[in-house]
C-alpha cells in the first residue's frame, strides 16, 4: 500500500461513519427545520447534505470518464453534468439518506481500486464553466473528501444552532478511536 492510498481509505471509512452519524442526527429536525434557509452557503441543511452528494457523484463521474476501467464505478449513480452545483438530488430526506450510503459505499469500494501509479497519473477534465483542469489525480482524490469534510463542517455548525450536537468530528479523534 502507498501512503496517498492507505490516506484515502482511512476518509472514505471516515465518511462513511461521518456521514451515518450526521445523518442520525438530522434525522431527528423536523422535515421544515432540516429544509430552512439558516444563512449556510447553501442555505440548509438538507440542501448543503444535497450538494455534497451532487460533488461526490460528479467527482465519480470525472474519475469514471478518465480511468474507465475502476470496476467501482461501472453502474454506480455518478453525474457527468448538472445545472448548477445546488441542484437537488432528493427532495426526501430519506431516500437523500440512502443515496448517500449508496455513494460512502462506492467511494470505499473505489479508494480500493486506486493504487500510486494511478493517482500518479495526469487527470484532464473540464469544469462545469468549461474550463480545463489538469492535475495528478491524486490532488482530485484528496479534493472529493476535503470538500465533505468542509461542508460537513457547516452542517454540524448548523445542527449545533439547532441543539444537536453530532460529537467529535476530528479525522484524528476517528484514528485513535478506531484503532482502540
């Protein structure tokens, strides 16, 4: 195993447990609550947990156009356009929920196909403005879950305004916990 790989398994399980977590506590905001416009960048909770499903299934598609081959991916619901990145996904909270279990359960199948010489190796794609991007697809990979981690950061800013508390989030807190 190389070291970008073993990183990139360790935040796909953290996602996935992450996100289960902050789910769970979403779940229990009424349907209004979790839709209300509280200021987030993208206004709600539900529609910022929305655009994060929308950029990990774009980021799939990206990964699935470039390296054809990632088994992870044949017949995975990933995206290769949308209209703008608020779109929403699913209007139901619950089936938003099973479509994101659907794609933490892709993203750890698919960080399990990603060796050093593929991360290594140049992606080319162009950006919803039409601009192309160039880069090792490692930076992509590391990108896919920087941004959960940051817009999860204001889900549980927002779930905190509302009395929830999700727990530690920490990456680091995760490690030690899990490896107890």
């Amino acid at each position: 195993m190389g070291t970008h790989q073993d990183q990139l398994r360790g935040f796909a399980e953290y996602n996935r447990t992450f996100n289960r977590r902050l789910y769970e506590v979403a779940a229990e905001l009424p349907d209004e609550v979790r839709k209300q416009d509280r200021g987030a960048f993208f206004g709600s909770v539900h529609a910022t947990l929305n655009h994060i499903l929308l950029a990990d299934r774009v980021w799939l598609g990206r990964f699935s156009t470039v390296f054809p081959g990632l088994a992870s991916l044949q017949g995975a619901a990933v995206l290769h356009g949308f209209g703008s990145l608020a779109d929403e996904l699913y209007a139901d909270f619950d089936a938003l929920r099973r479509a994101r279990a659907e794609t933490d359960d892709v993203l750890v199948a698919w960080v399990e196909e990603l060796d050093e010489t593929l991360l290594a190796q140049t992606m080319r794609y162009r950006m919803s403005s039409g601009r192309e991007r160039v880069h090792p697809a490692w930076v992509a990979a590391a990108h896919l879950f920087n941004h959960q981690t940051h817009h999860r950061g204001q889900i549980t800013t927002l779930l905190h305004q509302l009395g929830k508390d999700p727990g530690v989030t920490d990456f680091i807190a995760y490690v030690h916990a899990t490896a107890a």
